[in-house]
C-alpha cells in the first residue's frame, strides 16, 4: 500500500477532527511542568487538544464559583500561552453540577465571571461537565424547567453565547450507554441535548460503558442520530484512577480506525500518573493518522496478509509476540504501535529528572484489592470509595465448574451501594495545582466567598452508581456542604506520588510528614534512595533498561480487560505447574505411573517460569537504575508488588519441586475464584463488566493462584517509601543452611556464646520438618526464615524422642545455671520439663505449628507477609487449614508480630500451659 502523510490523513478524515489528551480523572492532579511537557509531546505526535478537567483540581469542581487568585492566573495563564505555542487548544472545563441551581440568575452569572476570567487568560476553548451527579434538579429548577436536560441545555447555550460562540464541549450526565435511561435511542434526556444543544457545541461520550472494551461503528452511528451530531469520546481506556494497583501501559485499542470519519475526535483520559501515560497517548496519535485497521483488514487480504503476521493465540492460549516489522503509516495494528511507542519511551527513561521523598499514590484512596477466596464461603467485594459499605455474601456451596458464580460475583461487585459518599464532603483533599510549576498543594476546607445555593437536591434516593473514573464524589461541593471536615480528611489518603512535591497550605499536616519533589534539572540533591547515585553515563550496561524489559513491564500492566502476552505467560507456567505437581512427587521405586519425560517436562517448565521471574526482577533493578526520577516514581509501586508476588510464585514452585506433599495435594490446593475457572477469564475480556468489578490486574489475578484461602490480609502491603533495588528471595531450606539460620535466631534473641535459644526455637523444625522450613535471603544471606511442622501432636512425639533427649545432655542442669542469661536458662529449663501435650481442640482446629522471624535489617514490610503466606501453601498442600504459634505472654513484640501476620489469640487460652500465649489463624 502507499505511504501516506500522517498529517494530511488526520485532517481529511472529517474536516476537523479533534484528538489529545483530556485530564479528567480523579486524584492528584498532573502539576504545570508535566502539562506543559505533554503540550510538547501533543505537537509531536501530530495532535491538538487538551481538556483541563482535573476533578480533584481545587476550582475546577468543589469551588466552581471561585476566581483564580494572581497567582493561579499567572500559572493558568501559562499554561494556555504553551499550549499556543504548540498548536494546541486548550480546553477549560467546569464541572458545576454538583450544586449548580440551573434557574438561579445569580448562580449563571457566577459561572459566567468565571470563565469570562479565563477567557481574559487567552483562553479561546471551553467545556461545562456534568458528570457524575445527581440527576435531579431542586426544587427552584423544577418550577422552571421542563426536565433536567432543559436545564442543562439553557445553561449551557446561554454561556456559549455569552462568550461569544467558542470552541464548545459539553460532558451531559448521561455519558455512555450504561447510563443512558432506558436506553441510547429512548433517552429523553439525550434526544433533549441533541434537539436543543446549539449544534456548534461538541457532546462527549465514552461509549457503550464508563470503560468500553470496544467502539462499534454501529454504536457510534447510534449516538451520532441521537444527538444530532457526531461526539467526542471522551476514552477511558487508560484511565486508572478506580484501582491502586492498575496502570495501563498497553496500546489504545478496541477503536477501528473506521471509527474516525464518524466521530468529531478523541480525548483519552488517561492513567492518573504522567509519567506512565507515553504508551496511551503514542499509539493513540498512531491510530488518528491511520484508516486501514491491521487486526482485521489485513488479515482479509491474502496479498498483505503474506507480509504481516497477525496476533495469533497458541495451543497454550498465549497471544503470539510476532507483529509486522513494517507497516504502511495508514495502517494500525496495536502491537505494531505498541513497538514504536517503546522505542520512544526507552528515551524518556534516560532523560535527567531529579525527584526524592516518599512515594504515594495519586489515586483516590479506595478500599485495597482482594484476592478472591479459593473456597467460596465469604465473597467480599471491595467498596468503590473509602465511603462505601462492604457487601458480604453468605456462604454458599458453588460447583467449580458452573460459570454462574462469576456472572453473580459480577453483579454484586457492580451494585455496591454508596449512600454515604453522596451526603459527604469528598474524603480526599481539594489539590492545588495551579500555584507552582512542580508541586500540587492541598487546600484547606473552608466557607467559599460564593453565596450559597439553596434546595441541593437530596442523594438518598441514588443507589447503585459508578462515576465516570470510578471515584464517587459528594453531591455538594464543600463550600456548600453543612458538615466540617476533621484535619484527618484533609490529606486522609491523597498521597504524594510520581511526578511531583505534595505541601499543605495553612497547618494542615504534609503527607506522611514528607515530601516528595520533582525537578527538570541536573542540580544534584541528597536523595532519599540510594540506588540512584551516578549519572547514566556510568551506569553498568546490566544496570540499563532495554526494550525488552520495557515490552515485559507493558505486559504486565497492558490494558482493562486484557494482559499481555508475557502476562498470560505467568498466569498459565504457573497454573500448569501448581496442577502437574504431582510427577515430582516423592514416591515408590516401584511406581512407574510417570514417565522421565513427564519429570523432565515438569522441571523444565518451572526453569522457564525461573527465567521470568529474573527477567522481572532483572526490570525492577534496570528501573530504579534510570535517570528519570520522575518516571520511577510513577512506575516503582507497581513494579515492587508485581515483582514480589512473581517471586513468591517462584518460590512455590521451587519448594514443589521437593515433591514433599501427598497424592491429593491438588484437592486442597485447586482454587474456585481464578483465571482459570469456568467463564473467568471470558468475564473478564468480554468488556460486559466495568473493570472495577476485577479489581488488582494481572497483580491479584497471579495471587489468586496461590493456595492459601483466607489469605486478603496478606497481600496488603505498604510498600516502599523510597525507591530501593532490594531484592529479597524466598526459597525452601537446605541442610546447608542449618548455621545461617541459627545465626539468624541468635541475633534476634541476642543470644552471644550459646546455641540453647536456638536449639529450642529452630533446631527441632530443621531438623525434624525440614521440608516444611523457608528461608528469605538477599544478596548477603539469609536474613529470615519461617519453620513449620504439619501437625504438632506428632511433631512433639518426635521431639521428645529424638531431639529433646539430645538437648538434655548437651545442655545439663548444673550449679552455675543461675549465672547465664535468661532465655538461655528458660531454654535449659524447657529442655528438662518437656512434656509432648498437646489440647485436643488445638489439633483439631490448628494442627500445624510454625516459627517465623525476620532480622531488624529488613524493612520491606512485605517480607513477612510473603514469606508466611508461601509456608501457609506448603502445609495446606499436605492439607492443612490452620495453623498455630506460641510464645510467653510478656512477648509484647512477637504478639504484635504475628498480629500483623493475620494471628489471633486462640479463645480460651489453654489453662494447662500458664504464661504461653497461643494465637492461631486458619488459610
């Protein structure tokens, strides 16, 4: 096919079609520097617009009424100079609705004042938004207008006209077809936008969902006759800001170029970090300058088809890796684009960016991913604001493979209620953004200057609603709302991440009493990580970051509903592993059931899953090696949890190959709720759900792999506060490690001159349950260790006949016992008092006992975490449900320790064994 100029084919498509990028999320806002980087990268690549709509942004939404101080207007002002610059239109948006009272003439010409500021900035493009409110209008407006569509549209063709018929967007309140009542074609309320909208004004759209998989031309073509007009999709393809643990480095896709001659243009609300953003807007401006869809048209043409090698899925449903080396420019293939946008991005990396303090996430604080049980008998579905009541759902029996469960998992996640979030101020702070050109401050709650509104419609009658960006919002913007909000909310869960410095206005607290900042320059500052020391002139080869690692990093976190291949990858090594566990099992010489090659098979599998979870660790180093600051920031979170939860899989698999658990290991260890349960994996790509409803990505879906139930607390961690190349590895203990471990528990116990602590605490697991014992190390040695034994009754057996004898006559009551330390003469004393008992109800409920303990050097507070959960699925392999520790009952640290490893105190304490606390916890 010809070449043709990518330009020119924008142009032509529609006359005039819209494409950039709209800041619409919510969360910490994008600060100046970063805005005025990406109006640099818009010109670039061949785009031409920008939406401000930052929601969490301090007058963009809670104080709509409000005029920019002479500050905010320098830096607005700024803003809207660059872009003109670069040949971008900046779009100023407002989002009123929350507490807009639409026949109030008072309230209009407030809105007016406002943008009529902004328009004394040099800004010549505007848009109102009315998303994510209630829809239904007071008691004045009502009196006035005939509906809330009415109301809307003479507000906004009132404006419109007032500023002298600008560029114009309006975001109406029923945005995708979701949200259309009862649907796209009946919709009163949409067929009133599209009748009585003056036909100048662009309406935007997200398509059939909130988050669409995919855009039909038969859906676009739909809305286009309802509204009169073709829209302007506003793309949250990217966008992230409903889940802590997703960023979206995958290639814009679901979008047929076919699309473009019948839109007015695009504008991708993307992930809530800038940094992480190159890849959705790169092959965003790949797929405007195209008209040839690569991943259907081609595949049609036997001509071109010969040249192109399509995404193909393997035997083992693994996406292929081939994608064309060469492409006309008209055609669009998304791993094709995806490889150019790499290319481009492996140069951001280098790029000199200073940042230091702590790290944080940008996203609204929202309650933490859970992993889904393996045994269905508490479903929890995590609320979609930190407002939001839990759902439980009572245990019932649900066959494996009857994909019901997933559709009702679905519906539930779908339908959580939220009647506290509409009746409160937002519980996140109102940011700041326009006040530097590096940091986003936190304003302080306080009584706008505005006159309030009276008759705010009332929320008690909204139920089930999930905004656009998936972070409910109040019904009232904090001006106008009755009840104060405590200093605990004013920086409750807004943390300092990525891109910028967080501050507080006023007295308001720092986050984390830090700060974390950023700058585009190459002064030297003392920062906080030491992995970043020299410049990238004299990082060691290994130490840089490659396409490859880049390409496995977007697989990682790829899209919505679709992990990338390398992905897909881990999930189905892993899986297939875990269920073919059972040929290297310990057996008789005389059982020829498995075959050598079956064995072999089995071992060199678990030596490729070996090779990726180095090649991720191998990314995690590279990326706090690089040169932009900035860039780690934003990605570090995400890649420390993904490299911890494939190096525990790693992990399992390294103790599996031991073959040390019985034949029916795949009963106890067989989930309901993952990947590769009947209809999940369809569920989650058919796009039928909202992503929300899957929460954590690839990151939670290799969790639900693990065998460990009743495990959600285990997987929350609090991750790094600065950057750290630490790698810490778990694996199963070697008799060779015997010394090490001691040394271990000598030092935690400040034992110096003799073995007897250790000998009680460690020396009976290692050497009687070896195959139940792990050990963490990092790159000086073994640094922790959890031990366990299967069941205590037997355990104790053994130890009072082949260990404890032994202690007895290496350590003999003498005289002088008196003159050593404590815990050495209490272990002497155990010794000499052993009895093997054991409560009857503590064998039943909790039959296996374990040891962990971690030296005070590691401060990764994930560790422990990891490491109990990988011996937690060692002993449910050999089918066990719970497990117990003890310890004396003035061991305030070791009682706090295992507390935060999910232990309870067992109730009733066992009377027969005074001043030894038990606690237990069941998996």
């Amino acid at each position: 096919m010809a070449e043709t100029n990518g330009a020119a084919n924008l142009n032509t498509k529609n006359g005039n079609f819209i494409c950039g990028v709209v800041e619409g999320f919510y969360g910490r806002p994008w600060t100046t520097e970063q805005r005025k980087d990406l109006f640099q990268k818009l010109k670039k690549w061949g785009m031409d617009s920008y939406l401000y709509a930052p929601k969490d942004d301090y007058k963009h939404r809670a104080y709509w009424r409000d005029l920019y101080t002479v500050e905010e207007a320098e830096h607005l002002t700024g803003l809207i100079t660059a872009a003109r610059e670069c040949g971008i239109t900046f779009y100023y948006a407002l989002s009123p609705g929350l507490d807009i009272t639409y026949s109030s003439a008072k309230e209009v010409s407030v809105l007016k004042r406002k943008l009529e500021q902004v328009s004394q900035f040099g800004c010549t493009a505007f848009a109102l938004l009315f998303d994510d409110i209630e829809p239904e209008m007071s008691e004045a407006d009502k009196e006035v207008f005939q509906s809330f569509a009415h109301a809307q549209v003479s507000v906004t063709n009132d404006i419109f006209q007032h500023l002298g018929q600008p560029r114009f967007l309006l975001c109406p309140t029923q945005y995708c077809a979701t949200r259309a009542m009862p649907n796209v074609a009946s919709s009163e309320y949409l067929n009133t936008l599209g009748s009585k909208l003056a036909q100048e004004i662009d309406i935007m759209w997200t398509g059939p969902k909130v988050i669409s998989r995919l855009l039909t031309v038969e859906s676009i073509e739909e809305i286009t006759e309802v509204l009169r007009r073709p829209p302007v999709i506003w793309d949250n393809l990217h966008a992230n800001d409903y889940d802590q643990k997703r960023v979206f480095l995958g290639p814009y896709s679901g979008r047929s170029p076919d699309l473009i001659p019948k839109l007015r243009g695009v504008l991708t609300n993307p992930n809530c970090e800038y940094g992480a953003n190159f890849i959705a807007i790169h092959t965003l401006a790949q797929w405007s300058r195209c008209n040839v869809d690569g991943k259907r048209d081609l595949s049609l043409n036997d001509t071109v088809s010969a040249d192109i090698k399509l995404e193909t899925e393997t035997e083992d449903g693994v996406l292929g890796e081939d994608v064309p080396l060469t492409l006309s420019p008209n055609i669009y293939h998304p791993r094709h684009a995806l490889k150019n946008a790499i290319t481009d991005w492996l140069v951001e990396f280098n790029k000199k960016r200073s940042a230091w303090g702590v790290i944080a996430k940008p996203q609204p604080c929202v309650a933490p991913t859970v992993p889904i049980p393996i045994i269905p008998s508490v479903n929890t579905c995590m609320s979609l604001t930190s407002t939001t009541t839990t759902t439980t759902v009572p245990a019932t029996p649900t066959p494996v493979n009857n994909s019901n469960h997933l559709q009702a998992l679905a519906e539930v996640c779908s339908s959580v209620t939220s009647t506290d979030s509409y009746v409160q101020p937002a519980t996140g702070p109102v940011m700041n953004s326009l006040v530097s050109e590096t940091t986003v401050v936190s304003e302080p709650i306080i009584p706008s200057i505005s006159t309030s509104v009276e008759n705010v419609p009332s929320s008690n009658t909204l139920s089930s609603m999930e905004p656009m960006d998936c972070n409910t919002t109040p019904n009232n913007s904090p001006a106008h709302a009755a009840k104060i909000q405590t200093e605990d909310d004013a920086m409750t869960c807004s943390e300092a991440s990525g891109s910028m410095q967080v501050e507080v206005d006023g007295t308001s607290p720092v986050v984390n009493g830090t700060q974390m900042i950023v700058e585009n320059d190459s002064e030297n500052h003392d920062n906080s990580d030491n992995a970043y020391q020299e410049s990238q002139e004299s990082i060691d080869a290994d130490k840089r970051l490659t396409q490859e690692d880049l390409s496995l990093l977007c697989d990682l976190f790829y899209l919505p509903f679709e992990h990338g291949g390398q992905g897909i990858q881990l999930l189905q090594e892993f899986n297939w592993l875990k269920s073919n566990a059972h040929v290297v099992m310990r057996k008789s010489k005389e059982d020829e059931t498995v075959s050598e090659s079956d064995i072999e098979e089995w071992h060199t599998r678990a030596a490729k899953l070996n090779d990726m979870c180095n090649a991720v660790n191998r990314l995690f180093q590279r990326l706090t090696y690089c040169n932009n600051r900035e860039l780690l920031y934003d990605l570090y979170s995400y890649v420390w949890d993904m490299r911890g939860v494939v190096s525990l899989l790693n992990s399992y698999v390294k103790w599996l190959a031991f073959g040390r658990f019985p034949s029916t290991m795949t009963t106890f260890t067989q989930g309901s709720y993952t990947w590769f349960s009947n209809g999940w994996k369809e569920t989650f790509m058919s796009g039928e759900q909202e992503p929300w409803v899957f929460r954590g990505g690839l990151t939670a879906d290799l969790q639900r792999l693990i065998p460990v139930d009743s495990g959600n607390d285990l997987f929350v961690y609090k991750a790094p506060e600065v950057p750290s190349s630490k790698i810490y590895t778990i694996r199963p203990y070697l008799a060779s490690d015997e010394d090490a471990v001691y040394d271990v528990c000598n030092k935690i116990c400040g034992c110096v001159g003799s073995s007897a602590v250790a000998d009680r605490l460690v020396g009976g697991y290692i050497t009687l349950s070896p195959e139940l014992c792990m050990v963490v190390e990092d790159e000086n040695g073994i640094v922790g260790y959890a031990l366990a034994a299967l069941n205590v009754k037997s355990y104790y057996q053994k130890l009072s006949i082949s260990w404890i004898p032994e202690l007895r006559m290496k350590y003999p009551l003498e005289d002088n016992i008196n003159e050593l330390p404590q815990n050495v003469q209490d272990a002497i004393q155990y010794f000499h008092s052993f009895v093997a008992d054991v409560p009857e109800q503590l064998c039943r409920q909790h039959p296996s006992k374990l040891l962990c303990a971690v030296l005070p050097s590691v401060t990764d507070q994930s560790v422990p975490k990891r490491i109990i959960t990988c011996i937690l699925a060692a002993l449910r392999a050999n089918g066990s449900f719970g497990v117990h520790t003890t310890m004396s009952n003035t061991d305030k640290e070791s009682h706090e320790f295992y507390s935060k490893l999910g232990f309870v105190d067992l109730n009733p304490a066992h009377e027969e064994h005074p001043g030894i606390k038990t606690m237990c916890r069941s998996f």
